[in-house]
C-alpha cells in the first residue's frame, strides 16, 4: 500500500514539472519572429550590452553576454515581440546589483 502511494506521488511530481517547465518554452509562430540582429541590436543601443550570442531555445531567443560593467548575462526573449521573459546576471566580484534596480529591465 505504501509503495503504490509512493510511487504514484512520485508520478504525479513528475507531471507537475513537466507542467511548469512547459512555461518556459515560446510559442510564437515562426513566422512572426523578428530577425536576431533586431535583437542584437535594440540591446546594444538601449542597454549598452555586447553580445556574444544569440541562439533558440525552447522556441525563445536566448542571449548571453556582457553588460557595460563588464558581468555576464544571460537572457531569454520572445522571438516575435522581443519582450524579455528571464534575465540572469552573473556578477563579478566587483559588481553591484544596484545598478539594475529602478532600470527598465526589472519593471
């Protein structure tokens, strides 16, 4: 009896993550997406970041990076309206969150 409702607990939260990792994948139609240039581009000039690379994913565009300071990003975008869905930052060690905070990145 235990090991039944064991094992069914373990089936259901194996659903269940399959269910929320779902979310992180786009669905725009292919033929809606803006070229990554586009992308490369409106990040350079709004956010001064250089851009090391920009690939797909999950159906999203996935960027990574350096910031003007020089931390690396890395960041998801909607492939048709170029809207940012994630955005990580790896600080050096010199390197402050505090710069990001009131940007148009966190609102």
């Amino acid at each position: 009896m235990k090991s039944g409702f064991i094992a069914h607990a373990a089936l259901l939260s194996l659903l269940l993550s399959g269910f929320a990792m779902a979310d992180d994948d786009c669905s725009d139609p292919v033929s809606d997406w803006q070229p990554r240039e586009t992308l490369r581009q409106q990040v350079e000039r709004q956010y001064g970041w250089s851009v090391q690379r920009i690939k797909v994913d999950d159906g999203c565009y996935e960027l990574k990076g350096l910031d003007r300071k020089g931390n690396a990003i890395e960041a998801s975008y909607s492939p048709a309206s170029l809207r940012l869905r994630m955005l990580e930052i790896h600080f050096r060690d010199d390197g402050d969150a505090r710069d990001y905070l009131g940007s148009p990145l966190t609102e």
